[in-house]
C-alpha cells in the first residue's frame, strides 16, 4: 500500500460543457494548458475526449491526433489515454484513433443501461476494439459499469485479446447502472485480486457527486484515483 | 433452510427448436401436456413462451392467453409466469400479454451483451413493464444477468415501482454476460440478504451446460430452481 496513487485526470470528458461550468476545457489549447496544471500538479495520465466547435463530443482522428501532440510537448512523459467510449461516436468509428497508438485507451467491455439510455458495447465491437488496441500497442483500461465487465476482462486476457494484466477502473454512480455502493466496491476489489493477483493495480471513478467518494474509497483503498 | 424448493420449469424457452431437440414442447398442446408431467412431478411456476407456427418466437398475447387458460384447467394451482423477455419481441409488444394478469411475469431491469448482441432493455421500456406489472397485479420475476440488476431491483421497490419484496433470479452462464461462477453466485446470495432480508427468497438459472451446476448451487444453499 506504499505505491504511489496514480492521478488520472479527466479534462474534458464527453458530456460537461461551458454552460455547466466555464472551467471546462473545450478548445485544444484549454485541453493542453488544463492537463499541464494537472501534469505539474501531479496527475501521471490524461484521460481525454475531444469535441467539435459546437462543444459536441467527437471522435474525429485528426482532432485526437493534435491533442496528443500537443500533450506531448507540453507535458512530456504524461500518459495519454484516449477515449473510444461510447457517447463521442457509434460503431468502429469510435476506435479510429487507436492508430494513433496513444499509450492507453478505455475500453467498454460489456453493456450497460445508461440514464436515459442503454450503453451498447456489442460483442463485435469490443472484439474488434480490443484488437486494434493489441495491433498498435495501446494498454486498455476497463471500464466495468457491473460485475461482469471484470469478468470478461479477464477472459479476454485468458484468451490473448488483452495482452497485459487487465488494468480495470470501477465505475459507480451511473443511475441505471452500478450505484456508488461500497460493499459492492470492497467485492470489485476482492475480485480483482482473485482474478488478477494481490497485487494486481485498479482505478476507480465515481460520476457526478460521486466522484469525491470514489476517490476516497479508492485512495483509502489501494487504489488509483480518477478526477 | 427447511423451505420447500420451488421449481421452476422454463417448459420451451425462447430459441431451441425441434431441429435442437424433438422433445421441446413448441405447440399449445405440447406445451399443456409438458407442463402437466412436470406439474404432477412437483414443479409449481410455469415460465412460458410462445412460438409461432414455424417456432420462431412470439408475444402475441393471444397465445400467451391460450397457454395460460390450457394451463390452469390442466395444472390447477400451478403459478403461471410468462416471459417478456426481448428474445421474443421489441419494445411494448414484450408486455402486451400482462394484461392477462398472469401470477407472474418475468422483468429484466437492465441491460448486457449476449453471445452475439447487446440485450437491450432501456430504461423507458424498464419502467413501462414494471409500471403494467404493478397495475395488473402481476408478481415480478427480476432476471438478473449482472449484479447491478439486483440493486437496480432494490431501487424500484424502494420507490414503489414494484410493489411486493423482488424476487430475484440469478442467470449465469450466458455468453458475454456473467459467467457461471462460484464466487459471484456467493455473492449474489449475499446481496439478496443485504437488500432484501435474511430470509428473502432467490431462484437461479444456468444457460445450456451450465443449468445442471447452477441447480446444485441454488438447491445446496437455500435457493429454488429453474430447469
Ligand atoms: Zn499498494
Ligand atoms: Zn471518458
Ligand atoms: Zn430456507
Ligand atoms: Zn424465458
């Protein structure tokens, strides 16, 4: 439990725009300048979304591609995680920046309900992200929205679609998904380390006002921290 | 641990076929008869689907009401749940035959990956059938897939969505949802006891090769079981 907490800064994320709050980073040079106070602050990996002049989530390769370079050169040595989450695009279009070989990228692995909505991550499409990860070297992190994505995860390892260790972020707080539930929270943990090893490293997240909680459970925890 | 098992017999399904097995009862008189040896051999719930005359799956209520008026003459006292699974139809259609006022209906409270799609239950179409259940006095049957179903089901008692303490059955085994394991089944139990008491009914399915394990399971630790 002496590791360091690695800090997982999410600058932008897909949804939050500057009605909800001017602070957010929209524009590729607030994205850069935001991830270096945080690199500086001390955050080791950026998890980045970007978005079109309107603030709409986008997947476009090209605008990936100016965000990482830009990360790059002004936070050197920063890991950069690039979303294919599903909000920002459908279908193979949502991988189309794997090519890039950024060094991380999330990785939905099963489907969930979301609010208003259900999260589809079809079996095809996780296969085929989960691929295009493994050709370009791209470390994923799982994002588990329930119990099952842990599972599958792990039978992915097993089966050589994920290459390494499953690196697995928990995430909590997403009504009609997983609630924000701490004894559900110490299970993810003890799975994790049942199927991964003791010492098996894991991040956890929490939505909205459930981000505070998650980074307490999680830091108290073992864990590693998403902003 | 001194409660009778139920048994729950699954009589045809959604999918399997004569091609599959000549013994799965697909028409109304099959379906009658297979139900009453069960019956007569100490199964107490029905779970019936209906079949189209070229076996491909239906919810057209007219059958379902044909099922269930051959059932209750020939099975008398025998709880009749019928299946709003989404293999069988989409969207409202899928709670057509709740009207009906079965004793029971089968409710999935969220979304998963089957083998080769995303099993879609968005919440709109949740809280419609739920709301129906609850109007015609039908007793829910929550099919949890993944363990955030289970507090998912605990959040619609706890705003009155359903009515009665839910009745949980956990489905293990399914291809890119959860697995048949041990632990989570464990687990699973343990959550059913957090939320729902002590002394809260379970029942669990296995799929395929995996039915005859998740019998034992449920049967050696207090659970009831579906064939
Ligand atoms: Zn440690
Ligand atoms: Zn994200
Ligand atoms: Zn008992
Ligand atoms: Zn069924």
């Amino acid at each position: 439990m002496t590791d360091p907490c690695i800090i997982c800064v999410a600058i932008t994320g897909s949804l939050p725009r500057k009605a909800d709050n001017p602070a957010v980073p929209i524009t590729l040079s607030e994205q850069i300048e935001s991830t270096q106070e945080a690199f500086e602050a001390g955050a080791t990996i950026a998890h980045c979304h970007v978005r079109n002049e309107d603030e709409t989530p986008s997947s476009d390769p090209e605008k990936f591609a100016a965000l990482k370079e830009g990360l790059e050169k002004h936070c050197p040595g920063m890991i950069v995680q690039l979303s294919t989450g599903g909000r920002s695009g459908a279908g193979r279009a949502r991988g189309g920046m794997l090519t890039l070989r950024p060094d991380m990228a999330s990785l939905s692995v099963g489907s969930n309900n979301f609010p208003t909505r259900v999260y589809e991550n079809p079996p095809d499409l996780v296969d085929w992200l989960a691929s295009e990860m493994k050709t370009h070297g791209v470390k994923p992190e799982i994002e588990a929205f329930d119990l099952s994505h842990i599972l599958k995860a792990h039978q992915m390892w097993k089966d050589g679609q994920i290459t390494d260790r499953p690196y697995v972020q928990f995430v909590m707080g997403v009504k009609n998904a997983m609630p924000a539930d701490r004894e559900v929270f110490d299970y993810y943990i003890r799975t994790v380390h049942r199927l991964f090893g003791e010492d098996a490293p894991w991040c956890a997240a929490g939505i909205g006002p459930n981000q505070i909680v998650l980074n307490d459970w999680a830091v108290s925890s073992g864990g590693h921290a998403r902003t």
